[in-house]
C-alpha cells in the first residue's frame, strides 16, 4: 500500500515539473505551453482521484 501512496505524490511532483514548463514556454513565446500546463492540469486530476480510489480501497480492507 505504500507504494500506492508514492505514486500519489509522484502525480504533484510531475504537475510542478509540468507547470514550470508551461510558464517558462509561456515567457519565452514557444506555442508548447498549452500542453504543458494541461498536463499539469491532469496531473494534478490523477493525485485527487488515485488519493480517493486509495483511501476507498482501505476503507473496504478495515471493514472486512
């Protein structure tokens, strides 16, 4: 189950990473910053939904 929780955090680090590319882009005026900062966007989307999905798989193991 620890892993599980590593890639949890592993989504935000990858929207950081995500979000720093985007503005960076976005300053230097290259058209890839869409991309970046919708990636960010669904990282940080996957964090949400893998922190309920987990945290409903746990309930199920502690009411069996």
């Amino acid at each position: 189950m620890m892993l599980a929780k590593f890639f949890q955090y592993a989504y935000l680090i990858f929207a950081v990473l995500f979000i720093y590319d985007g503005i960076s882009k976005w300053n230097n005026g290259t058209n890839g910053s869409y991309i970046s900062l919708g990636l960010a966007a669904l990282a940080i989307f996957m964090y949400f939904f893998r922190q309920k999905f987990r945290k409903k798989y746990e309930n199920k193991d502690k009411s069996n």
